[in-house]
C-alpha cells in the first residue's frame, strides 16, 4: 500500500479516537477562602521515594520502608510520595545502606527531576540483625529520625535557588512543559512522535523542553501495539499530562486498528496529525486544570412592586 493511501486510511480514525481527559471537581469555585491563593498554585516539586533496590531489604521491605519514610517526610511537611519509580517531574530521594561491622548506614541522596545531585546525608548506624527483621517499629524509628536530615537539604536546595534566580520559582513567563518521551512505538514512533508534538506545543504558545528544571507540567507517551486475528494490529496511544507536585492532571487516549507492520517504518504524516491532536488535547487538559468551569448565574429574584408612597 502507498504511504500516502495508508495516511489517508489511518487519519480519520485516529482523529475520530481522540479523547480528551477528564479533571475533577472543583471543591472551592465560588467560595475560595483565605487558602485559594495557595492552592491553586502546586508545589515547586515533589519527593519521590522510589522502592529501595539497594538497601539490603527484600523487595516487600524496601515497599514497606518507603512508604514510612514518604509518611515521615509529609510529618515534617514535605511533599513526599512512595513509588516504584519516579514522575518525569519528581525529585527523586534514593535511600541506600553501607554495612560498617554489625551496622548498616542509610544514606540518603536528593536528585533534581533533571538526575542532577542536590545533596546527600547519612542517617545515624542501625543494627544490622534488626533491620534485617524488617520490623515496623524500627522503620519508624529510622525514618522519623532521618526525615530531618531530608528537610535540611531541601532547605539548603531551596535557599541557593532563590539566590541565584529568584524567577526561577515565581512562574513568569511562557508555561514550560517537559517532554518526558515516547516509548513502545514501532518504527521511527518515539522520535517522530515527539518531536511532532515539540513542534505543535510551541505553535500553541508553550515551551516545551527536554530537561525538568522550570517546567510546570509534563507530558510522556506511552505506545502500545497489539497483534490481532486477521493480520490486523491495534495502535493504542496514551498521553499522561502531569503537574510538579506529581498530581495527574489527565489523559488524552488514541486508538487505531491497522494491517500488522503498517507503523514498523517511518510514521510521517501520521506522527504530524497525532501530534497535532495531542497537543491541543494537552492545551485542554492545562487549561481545565487552571481554570475552573464558569459558576452558573444565581437566578434573578422575582419582581417586586414598589410601595406606595
């Protein structure tokens, strides 16, 4: 089949497939309070804790020892979530151990969403035959006792940043949004896929961008190909638009059936109008995150007539 006729083939159906995503409810439209300022605006970021790998606790205590340390640090107020793996904005906290004799040292190190250092600490010696038990109790102990140290980063973080570009946390200018990448397409998808949708981002008045530093929100695509009977093979595309503070804010979905390998190649044309959707399906998502739905007009009292003199 000629590319042009398999573009023409594919278009329409893709185009018809779009699905814009849905965000919630809107809790404080029409009666802010003294906090809205505040929470409209995310966090300039969010700790990440992936699962341990390398802290000499099964995979089911490296789970359990996240999640209490993630507790810890939102105690001491951090923002702070357990995962298996980081958001493409995420501040990612790795916890490793070094044993020294009968002890193990935690350490804990602070990455920028970017993979950059942004400092380590080490937390006090713990026994080695206790924490091999995995007990809750000691958890506990050792990430209550630790979570200070994270917060002392973070302070140490946040100061240098606001000394050398105090802009850097105000939001000015032009929303910057980090393309986190496509994975899982056939052919030339992943790259032809994201750089279609740069292109588009920067036509809508964005400013799309590989690194994490300054981006409000991120965009990743996940491509997934399913073989099915008749030679035919379903393109499913899925596109996750994030915020900083790790909170999803929405999907934008595409699904196609095509003859088996029709996308093994180049994707041209096809990558240009799935783009093009996408990026005004991302637009949409932004924009109904920050702008709450219009309340409707209170219903104009009934007329009353006036009193006689």
């Amino acid at each position: 089949m000629p590319f042009s006729d398999r573009v023409r083939r594919l278009l329409p159906a893709l185009a018809l497939l779009l699905l814009s995503a849905c965000v919630g409810p809107y809790p404080f439209w029409g009666n802010p309070g003294g906090d809205a300022p505040r929470l409209i605006r995310p966090p300039a970021y969010r700790i990440a804790v992936p699962y341990p790998a390398e802290a000499m606790l099964t995979d089911q205590g490296a789970e359990r020892f996240a999640t209490t340390l993630a507790e810890a640090l939102r105690g001491a107020e951090l923002p702070a979530t357990a995962l298996p793996a980081p958001w493409p904005l995420d501040w990612p906290l790795s916890v490793t151990t070094t044993r020294r004799g009968d002890r193990l040292v935690p350490r804990y190190e602070l990455r920028d969403a970017d993979g950059a250092s942004l400092g380590a600490a080490e937390g006090q010696p713990v026994p080695l035959a206790s924490w091999g038990q995995e007990g809750d109790a000691l958890f506990r102990e050792v990430a209550n006792r630790d979570a200070p140290l994270v917060a002392k980063l973070l302070e140490q973080v946040e100061a240098a940043r606001k000394a050398s570009d105090p802009r850097a946390l105000a939001g000015q200018g032009p929303l910057r949004i980090r393309l986190a990448g496509v994975k899982g397409a056939p052919g030339d998808g992943n790259a032809s896929l994201n750089e279609r949708l740069r292109d588009f981002l920067n036509r809508l008045g964005y400013l799309p961008q590989d690194q994490a530093e300054g981006a409000t929100y991120a965009v990743q695509g996940v491509v997934e190909a399913v073989n099915l009977p008749n030679n035919l093979q379903r393109i499913e595309l899925q596109w996750i638009v994030t915020r900083r503070d790790g909170f999803e804010l929405g999907r934008i979905v595409q699904i196609n059936e095509v003859p088996k390998g029709t996308l093994n190649g180049l994707w041209g044309d096809v990558a240009y109008v799935v783009a093009q959707q996408v990026a005004h399906g991302v637009q949409d998502v932004i924009q109904n995150a920050v702008q709450p739905p219009e309340a409707p007009e209170p219903a104009a009292a009934p007329a009353t007539a006036a009193p006689r003199p």
